[in-house]
C-alpha cells in the first residue's frame, strides 16, 4: 500500500506538539549550576603538603605541561651524633591547563596522594597564558575536592586498615596487660608491708 501523501509530515507536527506541551527541562546555566558527576574531570588541585618532588608526575604527563622547580635544603641531625640529610624543598608547582589533555596520569601515578581531581571547571580565561596556574591557585581548588565514595558494603578491608587496626589491638593489649600488673603491685605492697609489723608483735 502506497504512502498516504503528507504522512510524514503530520508524524512530525504530531511530535513537535507533545514536546511543545511538555515542561522545559533545560538549566539557565549560570543561573543555575549544574549538578557534576562525583568523580567529574574539572580540574586538579594540589595538596602541597604531601608533595616531595618526587617528579613522578612531570616525567609521566604526556603533555609535558606540568612544571616544577625545587632547591634542596639541609636538615639538622635529629639526634646527638647523628648526621645531616637533605630533603627537597617545593618552589614552584604550575600545570598548563592549556595543554592539559585530562587524562589522569599525573594524579594516578603520585605515590603520595598530593593531586586530586577538582569538579570545578569555571576556569576559562581571555590570555591563553592565563591558563597556566601555580601551586597557590592549586591550592585554592584542593577546597572543591569532593571526599572520597565509601567502599562498598562487601568490599575486602583495605590492608592498610587491617594493618593499623592489628597494631592498636596490640598496644591495646599491651597497655590493659600494664595496667593489670600495675594494679596487683599496688595490692601486694600493703600486705608486704604489713607482714613485718605481724611478725613484731608476734
């Protein structure tokens, strides 16, 4: 059977009036923010305290775009006798957002939780050479780092946590262990020390 003529059409009007009467679902952004994904891409904040230089993360970027400086300073023995290290000094910390392609190698391969993914993305700037932030405005993004998910209900205990839970059972013990035999030093001392007045009046 042969089309009916302006079928196609009338499917099309048919479609364009259900949606006209449906309610608008579009956000005014930035009027209203839009509701970011836990674990968005935005951008990456720095947790300097963490951060050793270790250069992990500049060597690995495939963008190049990450940028340290660094000076080493002398620390002091920490004991008589002992002798002087030296330990690396963080001077500069800047990423060129960009060339920065997002990809999460820089953040996966610190080996001291010192970067993290920030959802903020509101970043854009006129100067392209604006976009290259330092460790301050690195810093300032580590406030928007949204904290971690909790594992899940059957998820294996980390090893870390089984670790320290096993070592503080241990002190625990340790310490009642102490306590107890402290307490019977202190019953056993009256009666030691009564015993040679027993033994005088006798």
């Amino acid at each position: 059977m042969p089309p009916i003529p302006g079928s196609g059409l009338a499917k099309g009007l048919a479609v364009t009036l259900r949606t006209m009467t449906k309610k608008t679902v579009t956000e005014q952004y930035p009027d209203v923010q839009p509701e970011l994904p836990p674990r968005t891409r935005g951008v990456i904040g720095l947790f300097e305290e963490n951060c050793t230089v270790c250069m992990l993360c500049a060597r690995e970027c495939p963008d190049w775009c990450i940028y340290i400086d660094s000076h080493k300073e002398t620390v002091p023995a920490a004991a008589p006798g002992g002798r002087e290290r030296s330990r690396n000094v963080l001077d500069r910390f800047a990423i060129d957002f960009s060339l920065c392609m997002y990809c999460g190698i820089c953040i996966e391969v610190c080996p001291f939780d010192a970067l993290f993914w920030s959802p903020e993305f509101e970043y854009s700037e006129t100067d392209i050479r604006d976009l290259t932030h330092e460790r301050d405005k690195l810093r300032e993004w580590m406030w928007t780092v949204p904290a971690p998910p909790a594992l899940d209900p059957g998820a294996e205990e980390p090893k870390e946590l089984a670790a320290a839970r096993k070592t503080a059972d241990k002190l625990a013990a340790q310490a009642a262990q102490a306590a107890e035999q402290e307490a019977a030093e202190r019953e056993a001392a009256p009666r030691d020390a009564a015993r040679p007045e027993q033994e005088g009046r006798e």
